[in-house]
C-alpha cells in the first residue's frame, strides 16, 4: 500500500521503504518515496530520514528499511525524502528482527526499528542541545519551596541547573533519569532554556571498576564441565541454548570469560547482558581487563556523546565484546558468536514500555540467525527457564560448588513475633543487633537488604484511618525525611507532608512502616560513628552515582551498605561476611502469581553476596511469616525444594509454563467511556475465540486493574489465558487493531503478553 503523492521529482531512480514515526497498526505499512540524486550517497538501511507526509505534506520522521530499484508502475507520482536526520546502518539480520518483533510484541515497524536505531542517534551527530535556567536561582528554588513545581522528575531537572548552571540535554536526562517530555514540559512552561551547539566527537572506550584479574583463573571442575560442554558449540559454529545453573560464588563469571575468550579467538564477537545498570561497572572492569580496548558499554545513563562512542565502536568492529542492560542486545555487533544473559531470571530483561519485548526472546532470535550460543546463567532460574530445561528445550548445566572452601553462608530465620512480644520495636532484631555490632568491631562489612526505598511506607491518620494517596494514581503516597515531602513513586508527584488530618483534623497523623531512609537513620542512631551508605533509585541518580558507591564499598571505605534489590547479585566484595534481609516476608503478599517466586530470588541472591572471600559468611532473615515454603527453601540454599512445590501451584492453577497469559490494558481520562471501551474489546476477543473456535481459553474482566488509577488515568484491565502462544498473538492482534480503527478519543490501550508485571 502506498499514498497519493501531489509532488515529485521527476526521473528518480531509487526508492526506499519507510516507517513513519506516525504509523498506527493500521495504517503501519512501508511507505514508498523517492531518493532524490542528491541524497543518493547518504540514504541506507537504517538512516532517519524526514518525508512529507499526507496532503498538507507535513514533514515527519521516519526510518529506512528498504531500498530498490525504481521498478513500480505507479498510477501517480511519489514525494522524495527531504533530508537524512541520521544514519544509524542496520543489518540484514537486524531487519528481519524489526519484522519479527512488529509481529510478536504487536508493534509499529518504527516502535521496533527504533531499538536499532536508538533515540541519541536521532538526536543528530553534528550538534549538542545545552539546557539552562530561563528564571532566576531564586525564584526556583521559592517555587520548589513552595511546590509550585510539584513533580519528582521537574524538581531534579532544576536542582541540577541550579547546581551547574547548564548541563547537555543528554546528559541532564540521563543524570535526572528522565526522557525527552520532562525537558520539554520544563522550556514550554518557561523554567528552562535549550540552545544548540557544535560538538566533536572522541571515540573511547568506557572504563568500570578497575582491579580486576587479566589473567583467566584455573577452572575446576564444574567449570571445566561447563566449558567442554558449550566450547566445542562456538568452534562448530551451531546454535544451542543452555542455562548455567551455578549457586552464588560458583564462577559462572570466570565461564563466560574464557567462553567469550574462545569466540574472540574465532574471529566472532559475544554480547553480555546484565540486569542492572549497578552491575555494569563491575562487569565492565572484569570484561575490560581480560579483553583490554575491545569491551564497549551500553545502557541508559550513558550520555549521548558516549552512547555514540559506543555505538560506532561496536559498528566499526574495534569493539568485539559489549557488556550491558537489556537494549544492549540491539547493538549492531557482527558475526556473534555467543550472547551471555547474566541473572537470567531478573524482571528487568522485560521491557515495561513499547515495544514490550523480552531480551531473552531477541538474543535467541539473533543467536538463530548468527548460529551462535546462548548462555543463560542464574542461581535461582526462573521457573520458565528452569521448566524447560526438565523438558529439553535447553540444556541444562549445573554448579554446585563455591570457588572459595568456605562454602555457602550460614542463615539463620529470626521470628520477629518474638521480637515484639519481648518489647523489642527496633527494625533489628536483637541477634541481627549484635552480629552487626560484632562485624563493625571486626572491621568487616555489612549489607542490609529491604526493598522499598524511601523513610516510611505511608502516612496513616491514628483516628480515623485515613491514608495520604497521590491524587492521580490510586496508590500511597511515601514519606522521604531528607525533603520532608511525600512523594508517590509512580509519577513523581510531590506533596507537602500533612501535620494534621484533612479528614477529622487529628493531629495524629504519622508515617507508618520502613524504608530505606529509616534503616539508615536507625543504623545511624544506634552504631554512632559508622560509615554508613545507601543504595537505592533515591541515591543513584546521579551520573555515575552507581559506580561511586561500588568503589568506595569496593575500597573498604564503607562499613554498611543499605539498599534495594540492586544490591541483591553479581556484587562480589571481598570482605562482607554479614548480610541482614529485613522484612523477608514483605513481599510474598503482591498480587501477582510470581510473588513466591520473586521472594525466593531476592532472598537467595542477596544471601550470596556474604562470605564470597576468605571468611565465612553469615545471613540473618527477619520475617513474621517463618514458617512460609518459599522463606525456609531459601533459607535451606534450596532451589529444588522451592521449584518443586512452585510448579505444582502452577499447574493446578493454569499459569505459565503451562498455559500464556495476554494482559490488556484499556487507560483513559474518563471513567466511564472507558469502561464502555474495555467492554468493547472484551467482546471482540469473544467474538474473535468463538469464530477460531478454540476451547482451552479463559478471559477474565473487564475489571479494575490493581492499580485502578496511575497518573491522573483509570485503568481498567482484561486477562485471556491461553496454551498456544500463536493464537493468543493473534487474538491480541485483532483486538489492538480493532480497537485503533475506531479512535477511541483519550481512551488507549496496552498490549503485553507473560507480562512481569500484572498490576
């Protein structure tokens, strides 16, 4: 299908196939133009390109996908491509992925080329956009003060101008962890300003945590099983997908090094992904200082600049090993021969925004095309990778034994029922108490898991019940003590923290519950003069705030890390031999199937992070649900016994791996019209199972989502459960596309298939 064209330039002799950045699913075609003659030189697979567009011609964005001969008899005549944005060079393979992706995650052709193309490159290589203050230091500081500015995301903008007067655009979005709309927001309503300026270019390669061994350890025997089983693979060139299942401290690491030293040797390149930006620096330095000026970075809080360092590093072939996050599996790398996805279990492989793919479901793409090995490594799979390798559909390859001879650490479950009932209302424990008292006297360290960040969980009205929730998201408000603000974690609203109750006017309104703010602060009070550091999304979003924090922890500067699940894996230091995991139980309780499971991880990867050196480590569980299968299998270093009861409650329920499960999300402003809409598709997905007749469906809703109401939108959701993957694509299929065709107006819809997150 193309469109009508009003103008032309006559005699072109190449054409290309755009997606245009506007495309809905159902307009979302290839649309043919012209490459005029004097953009014949710059135009190919891959470039971001402007072309007019409907018959007012409007200039839009669009990516290159095809290119070919003038050869089509057109009854009218095609518009040229204005001008080239930005050539970002696909390959052959990574075009076919764009198709396969479009088909799979029920996507646009440019939702997917873009992952190819990512935005720093659109951003254009010749000029850098600087972002300043419009207004004076004082009048923002007062409107902060006075929460005139009221999002979580705004305020860091302008306390970072404040800081450094300007700042890159790339570089105050990634070091404020916000996107392209937060800027924009901030210079239409007048608080900032952005000029353009040229820049050049320095390629270099990005350094982690130095330190590390350049010389490949001796493998034992579990590694040398590991390597005489997968090597011979990468010399033959054949595709085979395996998980490492290695306990905490096994060496899974050393594998994947002397695995990728093969490839290299082969003349082919390797990909590591790795779950979280916390992980890279040390990923970075290990990788780095066994394949020196041949490792490239990628991930989010990379600037512009170093995004495309990277990038044409990696296309040049000076790079043959990219370590990174989840979209560092799009990085143009030729002739792979092995992509390593580490702690292969982690939720964050999923993308939450479109296209919603999974890393994994890609890397096997693109290990399928390049006949290559992928590797998935974990200490606790996740029951879907684990099932299959029972099954046969990956091969299984497992590490029983720590490198160390300390073996794993010791844990103890501590009943905090107890605690309560003998007067004790510490977040301590009085066992966990003194161990940490006794590490601190032995000049060892500490790591204290809790994850949920921030001082208090909520704020509470003793009287009368009241809770403070956000008033455009259906969900509580959390109390952070270094601002004195309430701020709710979904949209960054911030909100003044109430000293009295604005139902029944008590004045006993206080925040209830712990954060990681409040650890801090009881460590703090009870420890004295420790040194003492936080890590969680509140203390690392500062450029290179990551990679601080894991030095100074690295270099024995700090007795006691406090943080979130970004401490929880890959972390290997020395000298921890105590780990406390507070609230253990916390989180057994979320709405979704997966809860158990997410329990166990957390649990099992953060006890691994104690006794890794030459001293025996300790773990110290504090729940009030002890006698819960998930808390005593963790306890136990017990995969199996986890696995096994898990899997049970799945089948009997129908979850996956037995069955599929397609999320819909209808969102809109309107309450009402946007129940009607979700009423709507929920017909069509009858009416689409009846005429397919198929019988092993289950369709579940319309009903409120668990979270009814996020940023100022209701949310109204649908679940359809389904054993085959194909038909439950192209249900999906149908009613994405049939709702788009009718415009629903404020009313959209999300689509995710085994979602991660059902809420």
């Amino acid at each position: 299908m193309r469109f009508e064209g009003i103008l032309c330039t006559v005699g072109v002799i190449m054409q290309a196939g755009i997606a245009l950045s506007t495309a809905t699913r159902g307009f979302d075609i290839l649309y043919t133009y012209g490459i005029p003659g004097s953009l014949l030189a710059t135009v190919q697979l891959g470039s971001v390109v402007k072309v007019p567009f409907g018959r007012q011609s409007r200039a839009v964005e669009g990516i290159v996908l095809e290119i070919h001969d003038d050869q089509n008899d057109f009854n009218f005549q095609i518009k040229d491509i204005i001008s080239v944005v930005e050539t970002v060079p696909i390959q052959e393979i990574q075009l076919e992925l764009v198709k396969w992706m479009k088909e799979k995650y029920i996507c646009t052709y440019f939702e997917a080329a873009r992952c190819m193309t990512p935005t720093y490159a659109i951003e254009g290589s010749k000029t850098v956009k600087i972002a300043s203050l419009a207004k004076s230091s004082a009048e923002v500081e007062k409107e902060i003060e006075n929460l005139t500015i009221n999002k979580l995301q705004h305020v860091n903008v302008l306390e970072l101008l404040l800081d450094f007067q300007e700042m890159p655009v790339s570089l105050l979005q990634s070091t404020a962890s916000v996107g392209p709309s937060v800027i924009n927001t901030l210079a239409k309503y007048g608080y900032i300003t952005i000029r353009t300026e040229k820049y050049q270019s320095v390629i270099r390669a990005q350094k982690g945590i130095e330190g590390q061994s350049e010389q490949p350890f001796l493998a034992n025997a579990e590694q040398r099983v590991a390597l005489q089983e997968i090597g011979p693979l990468i010399q033959n060139r054949e595709f085979k997908e395996f998980l490492l299942h290695g306990i905490t401290g096994s060496g899974k690491t050393e594998v994947y090094l002397q695995l990728i030293d093969q490839v290299i040797q082969s003349g082919r390149s390797a990909i590591v992904l790795v779950p979280e930006i916390s992980l890279t620096p040390l990923m970075i330095g290990r990788f780095d200082a066994r394949f020196p000026e041949m490792t490239a970075v990628l991930h989010s809080r990379m600037t512009a600049v170093e995004k495309r360092n990277s990038w044409t590093r990696i296309s040049t072939g000076q790079a043959k090993v990219v370590v990174g996050a989840r979209s560092a599996v799009f990085a143009p790398m030729k002739n792979i021969g092995i992509i390593v996805v580490d702690e292969e279990h982690e939720t964050t492989y999923k993308s939450e925004i479109k296209p919603r793919y999974h890393a994994i479901d890609v890397a096997r793409f693109l290990c399928q095309r390049h006949q290559a090995v992928l590797l998935l490594g974990s200490a606790t799979p996740s029951v879907d990778t684990y099932y299959r390798a029972l099954h046969g559909d990956v091969n299984l390859i497992t590490m029983k034994q720590r490198t160390n001879t300390n073996g794993l650490p010791d844990i103890t479950i501590i009943d905090m029922r107890n605690e309560l009932e003998d007067g004790n209302r510490s977040v301590f424990s009085r066992l966990l108490h003194t161990e940490i008292k006794e590490n601190i006297k032995n000049k060892m360290q500490t790591m204290l898991f809790l994850n949920r960040r921030g001082h208090s969980s909520f704020v509470i009205c003793r009287d009368c019940g009241f809770v403070v929730k956000c008033r455009d998201c259906s969900v509580t408000m959390t109390y952070h003590k270094k601002t004195n603000k309430l701020i709710c974690h979904y949209c960054g609203r911030l909100e003044k923290n109430p000293t009295v109750c604005p139902v029944c006017k008590s004045n006993k309104i206080k925040f209830f519950g712990t954060g990681t703010q409040k650890i801090e602060e009881e460590l703090k009070k009870e420890f004295g003069p420790v040194t003492i550091v936080r890590m969680d999304m509140d203390t690392t979003t500062g450029r290179g705030s990551h990679q601080e924090i894991l030095t100074r922890f690295e270099q024995d500067e700090i007795d006691v890390m406090i943080g979130t699940q970004m401490i929880t894996k890959g972390h290997d230091f020395e000298k921890v031999t105590l780990v406390g995991v507070l609230a253990a139980d916390s989180s057994l309780y979320s709405p979704d199937y997966r809860a158990s499971e997410r329990t166990f991880q957390q649990i099992t990867q953060v006890s691994g992070r104690a006794g890794r050196g030459k001293h025996k480590g300790k773990v110290m569980i504090q729940a009030y649900n002890c006698d819960h299968p998930t808390i005593l299998a963790a306890a136990e270093h017990n995969y199996e016994r986890f696995y096994n009861g898990e899997i049970l409650m799945r089948k009997t329920l129908g979850y996956p791996p037995f069955s599929n499960i397609g999320c819909i999300i209808v969102h809109g402003v309107n309450e009402l019209t946007t129940k009607e809409a979700a009423i709507e598709v929920v017909n069509e997905i009858n009416l689409t199972i009846k005429n397919a007749r198929i019988s092993d469906s289950e369709v579940i809703g319309p009903a409120p989502s668990p979270s009814a109401r996020l940023r100022g939108r209701n949310r109204i959701r649908i679940i359809i459960k389904m054993t085959d993957m194909r038909a439950l694509t192209a249900i999906l299929t149908v009613a994405s596309d049939s709702f788009y065709s009718k415009k629903h107006k404020e009313i959209d819809l999300s689509v995710d298939i085994n979602p991660y997150n059902m809420v």
